[in-house]
C-alpha cells in the first residue's frame, strides 16, 4: 500500500509539473505575442501628390525589403519627382519618360491606368509609382531568390538601372566599368545605385503609429495599416481586399467631372475596410449601420477606447449611420474617408465633423 501510494504521489506530481509547464508555455506564447508590433510606414520629404501612390506602391508590394522611402529616393534621382510634359518634362535621351522614367517597352509590361483617368501614360504620377512599385516588386523578388551577394535593394536597383541582364553577369551590381551602352559613360548604373542607396535616409519619416498587443483588434488595425494609400471606392472592396465599386445615383461620383469614378477604382470604402481588416478573427456585416448592430451590445466610452474598437458617424441616430473607422490608438484612427481619398491615419477630432460623432464598439 506504501508503495502504491508513493506511486501515486509521483504520477500527480508529475502530472503537476506538465501541467505548469503547459500554463507556463501558454503564457509565455501570450507574453510573446503581446510585445508584437507594427508600425505603419514612414515618410517624409516628399511631394504631396506623389506621396499616396508611394504608399500604396508600398502596401501593395509583399517584399519589406521595398519600402517607400526607397522608392522615393529613386523617384528623385530618376526625374527630381518631375511630372511636368512637354518642355521641361521629364524625357531622357534613351526614351525613358515620366517621374520614372519608363521606356516604352518596359512601360508595356508593367504599367496600367492606376489613377483610373481613362489614360495610361508613365506621364500620370499614379500610373508612374505604381508601375514603378510593381516593376520594382518583381526585381526585389528576383534578387531574393537570385543567391547574389550584396544588398537585395541594390541587387533591384541595378536591374531598374540596367536591365536584370546586367545583374546576372556580374552576379551582382554591375562595377564602375560597366556601360549601359557602347561608347556612353562608364559608372552609371553602380553610381546609380549608390547615389539612392545613401538617399533613403532623407525621405524615411518616423512610422506614423505603433500598434502593440495581441488579439483580433490589434491584429485589425495592422492589417487596416497596412492599406494606407489605397483609393477609397463607394460599394468597392470585399474580405479579400480592395476592388472597384459602384454608382447610386448619390455616391461614387468625381466632383470635379460629375463621373461615376467609383466603377473605375479599385479600393475600399469605409465599411469594406473595417470588414478586411476583421474578417480574419470576426465575420462583420458588410455596411457600416449594420456593423454597428452586430457590435452595439458592447458599446464603449470614448475615454475608454482600446485598439481595434470601431468609431460610428451618424446624422440622426444608429439608423443613419454613415461611416466606420478603426481606433489605431494614441488619438487616432485608420479609415477610408470618401470618394477622392485614400486610406488614411487621422486624428480622431478630425476623422469626420464631431457634431456626428455616434459612439464606440468593441468587436
């Protein structure tokens, strides 16, 4: 009997002890998860009309390694961020043209009517970056997987400069030696490549939030972040992310030309980006009205607002509300605000008018 009962003393405490070391490395996972941050992207330095799509270019592209300080710096040093047509514009004498400085050929591959004009020109600034974003996407991820020593931005840079050819036969940037062309100066592309390389520095700006801690509200304005600069679009977007919206004889429409620009864009409005952001850990309703009843058995004061709690407008109460947004922390918000605007990271005072300002959920 002694020893059955030494027995079973031994089995509970070892019992215990996997017991602990479970909790213990479930808090500890938690723990871990707790510190994990994100920050959304910095930038500074930069040409308000560019600054958008270099955003977007950047949110767009799943290589961290592209980031758009870096492409700001290549905008400078391919054009000094130089829109302009016609005299003064931005045309090399290779042909490349635009503040990227495309030429035709390559133009074909990677660019597209981003900005949803009706027109396709590396002439568009939106057109320009994103097509810039894109070619550059697709050489970060070439670099990556080339096993090339040296930087993998400069290892993109050089095949921007001088064609992916002249990266793979030197296994690497190409040296001051090298020509683009016979009988034209020696040195451009590895200078090139230097000259942004140092720049990036003077266009990255500080992150513009930071979002600590676990759970699905952190984890919904990470991903929500993480769509800065893309196009806002009445009806448009969906959990799978950004896509082209509609008309409704009152919304969707470009002020300035009257157009159903809404058809044409490919982004989210307010609601389509709160559901993105969510749909993850939270299957929420599709508009912002309902969004609010799915939510409103757990309303919050604005002076206890958590990351991730959702923030409602409204003219004259929950039947007439009229827009969403994600509290990002720190007085802020993350949302899609209307037709000829992007996602953007706002002041909660400023998001929409206070007069309409509902109250707060927490999903």
């Amino acid at each position: 009997m002694k020893l059955l009962a030494q027995v079973a003393a031994a089995f509970v405490a070892l019992m215990l002890v996997a017991f602990l070391g479970i909790v213990t490395l479930i808090l500890s996972e938690e723990g871990a998860e707790a510190t994990e941050t994100a920050s959304g992207t910095g930038l500074r330095g930069v040409p308000e009309a560019f600054r958008p799509w270099i955003l977007k270019a950047e949110a767009e592209c799943p290589h961290p390694e592209l980031t758009g300080a870096l492409l700001a710096a290549q905008l400078a040093q391919e054009s000094g961020f130089n829109a302009r047509r016609g005299k003064g514009g931005a045309l090399s004498d290779k042909g490349a043209q635009g503040p990227a400085q495309f030429i035709p050929s390559t133009w074909a591959t990677y660019g597209y009517d981003a900005d949803n004009n009706g027109e396709s020109t590396p002439w568009d600034i939106g057109d320009a970056v994103m097509a810039q974003g894109r070619f550059m996407c697709s050489l970060t991820g070439t670099a990556k997987s080339s096993g090339f020593p040296g930087d993998i931005r400069a290892l993109a840079l050089a095949g921007y400069n001088a064609g992916w050819g002249a990266v793979e036969r030197y296994r690497g940037v190409p040296p001051i030696e090298f020509a683009r062309r016979p009988g034209k100066a020696e040195g451009e592309t590895y200078h090139y490549v230097r000259v942004i390389m140092a720049a990036i520095p003077k266009y990255q700006g500080p992150a513009l939030v930071t979002v600590s801690g676990s759970g699905a509200g952190a984890r919904a304005v990470r991903k929500a972040l993480a769509r800065l600069g893309t196009p806002y679009s009445w009806g448009g977007g969906s959990p799978q992310g950004p896509g082209p919206g509609f008309c409704d004889g009152t919304n969707g429409y470009d002020k300035k030309t009257g157009r159903c620009s809404a058809s044409r864009t490919h982004g989210f409005d307010c609601s389509s980006l709160v559901q993105y952001a969510y749909w993850g850990s939270l299957k929420l309703p599709r508009t912002a009205a309902p969004q609010y009843g799915a939510t409103s058995h757990r309303p919050v004061s604005r002076s206890d607002l958590r990351v991730g709690d959702l923030l409602f407008w409204s003219k004259s109460g929950s039947g007439a509300i009229y827009h969403v947004a994600l509290y990002a922390g720190d007085g802020n918000v993350v949302h899609a605000p209307r037709t000829g605007k992007n996602v953007e990271l706002v002041p909660l005072t400023s998001a929409m008018p206070e007069r309409d300002y509902y109250g707060a959920t927490r999903p």
